[in-house]
C-alpha cells in the first residue's frame, strides 16, 4: 500500500488564517472611518428630524385627542417635551384668540433667538401650502442652521390650531474632529490587538493540523503507533479520531497481512518439502520397489492437491474481497441449491455418515448468486464432515424468521470453544490445533463464505458446544416468487 502526501501548497493554513483576520480587522476599520468622515453630519441630521417628527407627533395628538386636558396641563407638558428635546415650540389658535411657547412655560429658556421671524415666515409658508404640515432648515440670523416644523392640528375639543417646533441643527464638525482623533489612536489600538490575536489564534489553530501532518507522515513510513490528537475544535477531533481508526486498522490489517504471509509460507512449505522427500527418497531407495514406489509417490500426489487446494483459496478469497467479479442478483430456490450440494455431498454416506436433508414443502426464492450461495453450503457441509468425529450426523435444515430464511448446518462433531467463535471467520484462523492433518483444509474457507455473505448482505454465525457439535447458518430476504 502506498501513501502520497501532496506537497505543501504555497500558502500555509496559517498565513492564510492571519491574512483573512487581519483584513476582516482593516475592513471594520475601515467601515469605521467612512462612518466618521462622511456619513456623520447625514446621520445627525436624520436624527434630529426624526426627533422633531416625534415630538410634533405627540403634541398633535395630546392637543387634539384628549377632551379632559386642560390648557395648563397641556402647556405643562409642551414645556416639558421641549425641555427634555431641546425644541421650541409654539401653538397659537388660527383664529390668533390664543397662543403658547415653551418659554412661556418657565421650563426652557435655552433658545435666545430671534423667533418672531421665524416662526412668521413658518405661518405664512404653512398657510400657503395645501399640507397640513411642513419642514425645511435654514439659517438664523447668528449663521446657525435651525430645523422649521409646522402643522395645522384640528380637535373635535378645541380650536383648530398651529403647531411650530424649532430645533437648531449644531455644527458636528469640531466634535467629529476630536473623534477623529481619537479613532485614529483606537484603530491604532486595534490593529495592533488584531495583529496579535491574529498570530496567536492562528497558530493555536494551525498547530494541530502540522502536529498531525507530522504524525501521517509517520504513518506514512509505516510506523502504526501514531496518536492523531484533537483540538478544541470539533471538525479538527472528528478528523483526528478519524485518522486514528485508519491508523488502528492499518496497523492490524499490517498484522494480519503478516501473519497471513506467515501461514501461507508455512503451509506451502511443508507440503513442498514432503514433495521433495519423497522424490529424493523415490529416487535414492524406492526406485526399483513397485510397491513402496507407489506408496510414495501416492503421497507426493496428496501434497500436491492440497498445495492446489491451497493456492486456488487464496486466489478465491482475493477473487471474492477484492470484488473482481460481479455477483448475479437473481431470484432462486435456496431449498433447490442446498438440495444439490446434499445430493453431492451423500457418498459420505459410504464413510458411515448420516447426512440428512429437512425442507419445506414449497420452494425458497431469495435472491443473489446461487453459484456462490452454493459455494457456501458445500463449504459448510464439507467442514461438518471435516470435523465430525465418532458422531457422523449432519443434518441440513431451514428455519423461517419472519421475512427471511435461515439455512443451518448441524454437525455433532468436535465443537468450537467460545473463544474462537468470532475468530474462526478470519482469514487462516483454526479452532481445533487436534485435528489431524489431513484433517485441515486452507484455514480459508470460512473467511471465503463470510465475504460472499457480506456481499450478500446476509446475516451469518454459528453455536457450538466443544465436544457436541457446532450449528452454521446463514440467513437471507425471501422473495415472494420464484422468477
Ligand atoms: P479449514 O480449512 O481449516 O477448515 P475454515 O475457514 O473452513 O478452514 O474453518 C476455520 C476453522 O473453523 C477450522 O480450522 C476449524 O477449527 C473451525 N471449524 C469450521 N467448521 C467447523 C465445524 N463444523 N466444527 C468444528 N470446527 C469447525
């Protein structure tokens, strides 16, 4: 297996980090200023009209709702909104019986202008216009900018009246200089805040992704006992736990690769080398002797099937994990196929055995590759045959579990103990180190029918009792009819 690392790009997380902070911190910067420079005087104004409307607003409408407001209480409140806004308001009666100013009331007195004008020219502007009320700005006679509201206001209480507010508009301008100053030296401030945070955070949040990247590449050298450690972040642990489950099922796949490369070198060995003896002995001693020729060479002829067993396994095995080849997925009668492999299976019955066969009546459709299902089966009752003992009794039989059939092999053999259970489905694992040798298959059967039944999606296991006897079974979906 091989590992690539791309190259580094040209630009580091880090770098890249500490760019983006540092221009998310001069864009604010700069939003900050464009604030102050130009848009200060606009919203200042805006302000303060907004402030006006609301004030007329109310003073309309206390003037003209209320029927139990008296003239005193009014004027008391036109002071005190007047106060609490810094407006001058007037309210005269349009038929000129009657008129009150803030001032009037004793409770503003800051407005020293000259009003009479003002408020004239806002009469006469009013009178002509067709809307009930009207605003502009214009100067006073200091220079001053000053804000004119005027409105008409008819009660179903009182006379119809007129409603002025004045409101100087200050000049913002020395007060936004010393902002500016002031501005400059926070973003001064703040850019230097935002460098450091920048640096730091950027390194504490790329400092786990380097540590890791030097762990992989350890891992790339084929060291296994890596630790990929989190953050506090969670996309960086998901990743790290991630890569430490790859590194864990590299490291035992690399064990399992070895000791598969162990066993296999073992098992080719040791019938290669009875092969040579055989020959050698063939050759020096039982040359002439018909007899113990034969006797020898049918021993070579032994070894070598079950080299030819073993080597066609192991390309089986490959064959099936590697997915090379494409399974069928057709509807078949599973009770037919286990049929067919009893039928082939009934000459041990010249050894003694019982071999016995118990189906439903009706067919078994499920689907898949009956070729490789067959496979299975014949597997499973070549293994109950293989480790039978005294008690030769096989029995194949099916079991319904709601949707889905369970095939089972029983056997009253040797058993497996619990602790190899699980193991015995992996490549080269055997339960039993008693049984002879002739006995022993590749040590890869069960691996083949687990992957086939992986690929199968069919649920798969075994109980077993050492000294009993051991029950396989598989089971899959039914189909509701045969094709
Ligand atoms: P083998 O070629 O050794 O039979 P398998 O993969 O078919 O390889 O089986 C793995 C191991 O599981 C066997 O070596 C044996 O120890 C155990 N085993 C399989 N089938 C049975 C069975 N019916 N009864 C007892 N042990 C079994």
């Amino acid at each position: 297996m091989t590992i690539s690392f791309k190259k580094r790009p040209a630009r580091s997380l880090r770098s890249k980090l500490l760019g983006v902070f540092i221009i998310y911190g001069l864009s604010l910067l700069a939003l900050l200023w464009a604030m102050q420079m130009g848009l200060a005087q606009q919203y200042y104004e805006h302000s303060m009209q907004k402030k006006c409307e609301r004030s007329m607003s109310s003073i309309s409408t206390l003037y003209s709702r209320s029927e139990s407001l008296s003239y005193d209480v009014f004027s008391e409140r036109l002071g005190k909104l007047a106060a609490d806004n810094d407006i001058y308001f007037v309210v005269e009666a349009k038929d000129g019986s009657f008129s009150f100013s803030s001032t009037d009331t004793n409770s503003f007195g800051r407005l020293n202008f000259n009003s009479d004008r003002l408020i004239n020219d806002a009469r006469i502007m009013l009178r002509a216009s067709a809307k009930d009320t009207i605003n502009y700005t214009r100067p006073d006679v200091s220079g001053r900018d000053i804000m004119v509201y005027a409105s008409f206001v008819e009660s179903d209480y009182r006379a119809p009246v007129f409603i002025y507010a004045l409101s100087f508009l200050e000049p913002i301008g020395p007060a936004v200089n010393i902002m500016r100053s002031q501005l400059l030296v926070v973003s001064i401030a703040v850019f230097v805040l935002a460098v450091i945070i920048a640096f730091v955070t950027s390194a504490r949040m790329a400092k786990p992704m380097t540590d890791m990247s030097n762990e992989a590449k350890k891992l790339g050298d084929g060291d296994f006992d890596v630790d990929f450690k989190g953050a506090d972040y969670n996309e960086i642990n998901e990743l790290a736990s991630a890569l430490n489950d790859s590194a864990a099922k590299l490291k035992s796949s690399d064990a399992l690769q070895k000791d598969l490369m162990a066993n296999v070198s073992h098992d080719i060995r040791t019938p290669l080398t009875m092969i040579k003896s055989y020959a050698e002995m063939i050759r020096d001693l039982s040359g002439d002797n018909k007899e113990k020729r034969e006797e020898h060479l049918g021993v070579i002829i032994e070894e070598t099937d079950r080299l030819a067993v073993l080597v066609g396994d192991i390309l089986e095995l490959s064959k099936v994990q590697s997915g090379a080849d494409e399974f069928k997925t057709e509807i078949f009668d599973l009770k037919k196929a286990a049929e067919e492999i009893w039928q082939t299976y009934k000459i041990v019955e010249t050894e003694g055995f019982d071999i016995r066969f118990e189906a439903p009546e009706e067919a078994v459709p499920v689907r898949g590759d009956e070729g490789r299902i067959k496979q299975v089966i014949s597997n499973l009752v070549s293994n109950a045959v293989k480790y039978s003992e005294d008690r030769k009794e096989i029995r194949i039989y099916f079991e319904r579990h709601g949707e889905k059939i369970r095939l089972c092999v029983e056997d009253k053999g040797i058993g497996i103990e619990d602790d190899q259970l699980e193991k015995i489905w992996d490549r080269y694992q055997r339960a039993s180190k008693k049984s002879r040798r002739s006995k022993e298959g590749s040590g890869l059967g069960l691996s083949i029918c687990s992957e086939i039944l992986k690929r199968h999606k069919a649920d798969y296991g075994v109980y077993s009792t050492p000294g009993k006897g051991s029950t396989f079974w598989f089971e899959m979906f039914t189909e509701k009819t045969l094709d």
